[in-house]
C-alpha cells in the first residue's frame, strides 16, 4: 500500500546520505568538544544539616505538651531554608546582589574565560572580581531603586577610578574615598584595586532576582525518608565563593532555629513579668488585710479541721491560677475547639466544682472562723501563686539561655575537587547525538516532502510505461558545471557548442541506456502511423533536448537517416549539441522566409541531418499550426527514417500538444527527483485532451542510490564488456 513505511527506501536514504549525516555528527561532536573544553567550569559545594525533634514548651505546662507540641517536619524545613528570610540575610552578608564582571560581548563573550582565581573570595562584606590583570573588591554600592539591574561601567582614567552609567560619568574618586554622583544618589566605595585594561561592569541586582538566582543555584532534599537529615548543595564557577555562600546559609538557618526555638519561653517571660506586679500587690493587700483584722478581733484560733480546709482551698486557688496561665499560652496557638483547649476547660471547671464545695463547708463555721479563714486563703493563695511565678520566670531565663534549637550541622561545607559542568563526555556524546538525529530528521524530512520520482515502479504503479531510465552522467555534470560557471560570468554565449556525449564519451552509462531505449523504440514504432517521434516533458529543466539529441546520435549509428528537429522555438538550443548555426531553421521556414532545403542542415555525424529552432518567433505556437509545419513533416517522413521532434513542456505551454497530433509516436521525459507523479499524471491528462496517445516516459538523470542500484547493473555490464 502506498501509506505503508518502506523501510528498505528508508535505509536506502541513510545510505544515500551517509556522508551527509557522518559529516554533520562529525561537526557537532567537534561543536561539543570544543564548548566542553573552552566552556567555565563549575563546581559544587555541600554540606549536612540534622533536624531533631525536640520536646518543646515552657516548663511547668509537660502535661499539655503533647497535645499542643507540633513536630517541625523536613519539608517545612526545606521551605525555611530556601526563604527570603533566609536567603535575603545571606545577600545582606556576602553582597551577592552586587555583580562585577569584564565587560564582555553577550552569549559568547564568557566561552573560554575560565575562572583564573578559582579560590578567590573576597574579603568578609565585600562583592569583588579577580583575574590575571585585575583584582577590585567593593565595600559598598548603592543606587536608587529604579536603577537596580542597570549596568554600570567601572574604568580607569587618570589613575582613579570612574563609574560610567549609560556613557555618562556618575563620577570619580581616589581609592580609598567614595564615589558619589550630584545628587548623591549613587554611591561606590572600593576596598582594594589592581585595575587591568579590561572595563568592569558592575549592576545592583533587585533584592528578589538576587535571591531567585541564589535560590536557583541551591539544591536543599532531605536525605531518605523522614530521617531529619538536610543535604545542602549549590553550585558556581568560584570554590571559595560557593564554599563561604553555604557555609553562611547553614549558620544563618541554625541561628534563626535557635531563635525560634527560644520565641515560646521569651514571650512566656513577657507574660510573666506582666503578671508579677499585679500578684504582689494582691499579695501585700491580702498581708495587710488579715493583720488588721487580727488586731481587731485579737487573736483567733482555728481548728485542725479548719486548717485542712484552708490547705485545699489554697491548692485549688492556685492551681486555677496555674491554669489560667496556660490557658493564656494555649489560647495564642489555638481556639477554643481544639482537644488542648477543651482540656484546660474542664479541668478549671472540675477544679471550680471542687472549690464551691469547700465554700459550702466554709459558711457552716462561725462567721469569726469564716472571715479569718477567708483573708488566711487569700494570702497564702497569692504568696504560693507569687514564688510559683518566681521559680517559672528562673526556668524560663534559664532555658531560653541555654537553648540550642533542633538543628545542628554535620558536615560543612565541603567543594568536590572536579567540576561538575560541563559534563565533556556527555557533551560530547550528545552533541553526537544531536548531530545525528538532526541530520537523518532533515534527510527524512526532505524526503517526505520531495515528491520527486525516484524510480521507475512510481511511473509504472500509475500505468504509465518506462522505456528507459538514464543515469546521471558524471562527464555530463562537468559540462553543465561549466556551462553554469559561463552563465555566472556572463561569457556564455549562444553559438557555444556543447559536446554530444554519445560522441564524446560513448561508453558513458548514459549513452548504454540511450541505446536500450533505441532498441526499445524500433519495436515501438513498427506499429506507428507514421515515422515521427515526438519528445516532450512536463517542465523545463528535465533533459529532453539532451535526450533527444543523443538519441538521434545513437539511432544515425546504427545507419539510419535521422533527421531531428528543435521544434521549442522559444528556448530551443540544440544547435550547441550539433555545431550548427541558428541563422534560418523551423521558425523561418514557418513563416515563409525560406524553404526546407535551406533549413535541413548536416552534422559532425553520417545519417543524422538538424533542423534549428530559428529565429525567435512571437507567435511560436500559431506557426505550428500552420499547414507548412505539416508539409515539413510529410516531406521529412518521406526522406529519413525517424523524424524526431524535441518540444516546449507541456504544462507551460501548448506546442507540444499540437505537434503531437502529428507525431505517429511520443515520450515525456522526466527527471529523477524532480518532476513528481502527479506532475506527469497531469502532463498526460493535457496530452489526452488534444489527442495524443504518450507511448511511455523517459526517467533521465538517475541518481545510483542504495534503493535503485539495481537499475545500473545492465549499463555497468555494457560498459565493462566496451
């Protein structure tokens, strides 16, 4: 089926153009090599942080804590490490959003610039550049916000520095002294300075794409699966860079971690420290209220049973205090629907229940007993409440004192000894790669579209007949290079001859297949009606008269009389192939200038005679149909045995049709790759409209390809038996 994949004619194309696809891997592997050995190396830096889990929250409050504590996942970790919070206080410290680099060309100017200082970092806070020739650092550069990302140009002129901005001087300063501009918005302070010829550039990034490009240089992933361990990693051209870049990002994510860790006991003691003044005061009230009441009543005795009372009433009053703190803590973390929340709740209440039975025993003693009772609880409640907020505010200084936080690093940063870009054996091999599938995608992609014939079975599925296929002939393409290389230079000229092939290289596979078709065509025209043989073809450029006239070369050496005629009286040259002139032929004689024996002229071969195209005509095609024209071919039939036509192409114009109808036999010659399928179908279907049977197709300029190198075998044979 025609929609089938032909893999042999697949395979027949990689063949074809082997050279083409082995050159073009060849090319891009070099391409690749040579970017992998001229491109800046990059290295990786690593290091190893642990995540513990802790058991956090303030003392006092342990049997809450699992309720409310909630572990700090790696995940959550991760997305702490890679945020502004983080990141933005690293481009703080290293200056990271100050870039200086030479000023190079875009794209290409940094291949081949490797890093020549690879351990070079400059000092602590300052942003800096160092080669072979030059060595700045920068202690400080500012600019206002709408020239953020904007390029600056530091130079040397009169042994200082000067900072250019879109080729206007901002200003310039002895190191040592800053830089700043009228309006003094713009600053520069450099640290040190070893200038070489190259300028600077110099650009203050926004604050967000400085941490997008750190955050795009760092690699953070937990080591496993839920295991607590962090692998840090980021990569750059600079070792010691990229080193002191992840060494600050651990230290600056372990300090915000003890910081955090410590935020619960500091606003505990915030807390704390409020309450205290409040409960003293209650305290010393309390103190003074009871002693009053003692020197009024003097002295009151209370029972053991009494005591007992007041013991339980104290502890009460101070374990709702107690909760009331909590609960302080818990409602800052969490509503009143969470488990933890509701616990608290029904532990007051239970405790409120049990202090509202003690009451009740309360109002049964003596009203004395009861008052006394009443300011005893009072103080003692508040001085247990006083000394338990005492001791809580101790722990929490000393725990927010010696908290250490949940992360601790492992391993420091640590830079791998080889780059690991550029990859050169993976380069290479994908540049290989890419080469190769690149190129065969292009021969496959010109095959689908080139619709051109590529062998006889294309003609022969559609039922038209091959008579013969022709190879392309290598003595031919030197011919026409030259013809090209004449044209280029405008030297050709209309009288140059061109050398007959059949004559000048007889044993030429082309001229082998002329001869199979010369022996094809004597069977052919036994049963025509008349002796002429008409050869056309769809479009120009496909060989006809190179056909036609090295087929009436080869038909006069078997000794018959040929006479062939150049009836394409627009761009007819067959002239050149015989060394004839062009001064009267079939135009002329057309038009009535002169007659046939003026016209019939002989040529550098016995028993083949040429009839030129003539002079240039206006009307080409109504001279056709004039009655002389059919005169010309009788008279012709009459004299030689094979009378043949070379025409105009049928698709751009009607001459070949009309000179058909004269022609007892016809071909249409093709060219391989060229003309197409449907190209042909359509020149025939025009033939059959004007009544012009085409006996067969001639598929000239074959190419030997893997796929069709079968129809060389018979010509090869020929040659070599020559």
């Amino acid at each position: 089926m025609a929609d089938e994949i032909d893999l042999q004619r697949l395979w027949g194309l990689l063949v074809d153009y082997r050279w083409l696809i082995i050159g073009t891997t060849l090319i891009a592997l070099c391409l690749g090599v040579a970017y992998s050995l001229m491109a800046i190396p990059i290295y990786k830096a690593d290091a190893l942080l642990q995540v513990e889990d802790k058991q956090g929250g303030v003392p006092g409050f342990s049997e809450l804590n699992e309720l409310f504590t909630e572990e700090s996942s790696a995940d959550a970790e991760i997305q702490i490490i890679r945020s502004r919070m983080v990141l933005g206080e690293i481009i703080d410290q290293l200056q990271l959003d100050i870039k200086v680099e030479p000023d190079r060309l875009p794209l290409i100017g940094g291949i081949g610039a490797a890093d020549p200082a690879p351990e070079f970092v400059p000092k602590p806070l300052f942003a800096g550049y160092r080669d072979n020739e030059t060595f700045v650092t920068i202690k400080s550069f500012q600019v206002p916000e709408n020239l953020e990302g904007e390029l600056f140009t530091l130079v040397e002129e009169n042994g200082q520095p000067a900072l250019y901005f879109d080729e206007q001087k901002v200003g310039s300063a002895p190191l040592g002294t800053v830089i700043t501009s009228e309006d003094k918005r713009i600053t520069l302070e450099l640290g040190e300075w070893d200038y070489g010829e190259e300028p600077l550039t110099l650009v203050h990034q926004t604050r967000a794409e400085a941490v997008n490009q750190l955050r795009g240089r760092l690699s953070v992933s937990e080591q496993g699966k839920a295991t607590g361990i962090i692998a840090l990693s980021i990569t750059g051209p600079n070792k010691a860079r990229i080193r002191a870049i992840l060494d600050a990002i651990s230290e600056t994510y372990l300090l915000q971690n003890i910081k955090r860790m410590s935020a619960e006991a500091e606003n505990s003691l915030d807390f704390l420290d409020e309450q205290l003044p409040e409960i003293k005061e209650k305290l010393n009230g309390a103190e003074e209220k009871l002693n009053a009441y003692r020197l009024k009543s003097e002295s009151v005795d209370l029972s053991l049973e009494t005591q007992s009372v007041l013991e339980r009433l104290v502890a009460i009053e101070a374990k709702i205090n107690e909760l009331k703190i909590k609960e302080s803590e818990v409602s800052a973390r969490f509503t009143r629907e969470h488990p933890a929340y509701r616990t608290l709740i029904q532990q007051r209440g239970s405790l409120i229940q049990e202090k509202d039975e003690l009451n009740k025993q309360i109002k049964q003693l003596p009203e004395t007993q009861q008052e006394v009772l009443r300011l005893m609880r009072d103080v003692e409640v508040n001085q247990e409440i006083y000394v338990g907020l005492l001791n809580k505010v101790q722990e929490l200084r000393i725990m927010k004192a010696g908290t250490v936080g949940s992360v601790r690093i492992i391993d420091k940063a640590l830079v791998q000894p080889e780059p690991v870009k550029p990859q050169k054996s993976l380069i290479a091999i994908l540049a290989a790669m890419l080469g190769g599938m690149g190129s065969v995608g292009v021969v496959l992609l010109k095959a689908a579209f080139n619709r051109g014939i590529e062998s006889p079975e294309q003609l022969e599925e559609q039922g038209i007949s091959v008579y013969a296929s022709i190879p392309l002939s290598e003595h031919q393409q030197k011919v026409d290079r030259l013809e090209a290389l004449k044209r280029r230079r405008k030297r050709k000229k209309d009288k140059d001859p061109i050398p007959l092939l059949t004559l000048s290289d007889p044993n030429d596979l082309a001229v082998e297949a002329l001869r199979s078709l010369r022996t094809s065509l004597h069977f052919a025209m036994m049963e025509a009606s008349n002796k002429v043989l008409m050869v056309s073809g769809p479009s120009p450029g496909v060989g006809k008269s190179f056909v036609s006239a090295n087929l009436g070369a080869v038909l006069a050496q078997t000794g018959q009389k040929v006479v062939v005629v150049d009836a394409d009286m627009r761009k007819g040259h067959m002239h050149r192939f015989f060394e004839n002139n062009n001064d009267a032929g079939l135009s002329d004689y057309l038009s009535g200038q002169v007659e046939q024996d003026a016209i019939v002229q002989s040529t550098q071969m016995e028993h083949l005679a040429f009839i030129s195209r003539g002079q240039v005509p206006p009307n080409p095609s109504e001279l056709l149909m004039h009655d002389r024209f059919k005169a010309l071919m009788e008279s012709l039939s009459a004299q030689y045995d094979i009378v043949l036509v070379d025409t105009p192409p049928i698709l751009a114009v009607t001459d070949a049709a009309i000179v058909g109808q004269l022609a007892g036999s016809s071909l249409i010659v093709t060219r391989f790759g060229v003309n197409s399928v449907k190209e042909v179908d359509i020149s025939l279907t025009r033939f059959a409209q004007n009544n012009v049977e085409i006996k067969g197709a001639i598929l000239n300029c074959m190419e030997r390809r893997a796929s069709n190198e079968y129809g060389y075998y018979a010509y090869e044979y020929g040659k070599s038996s020559n």
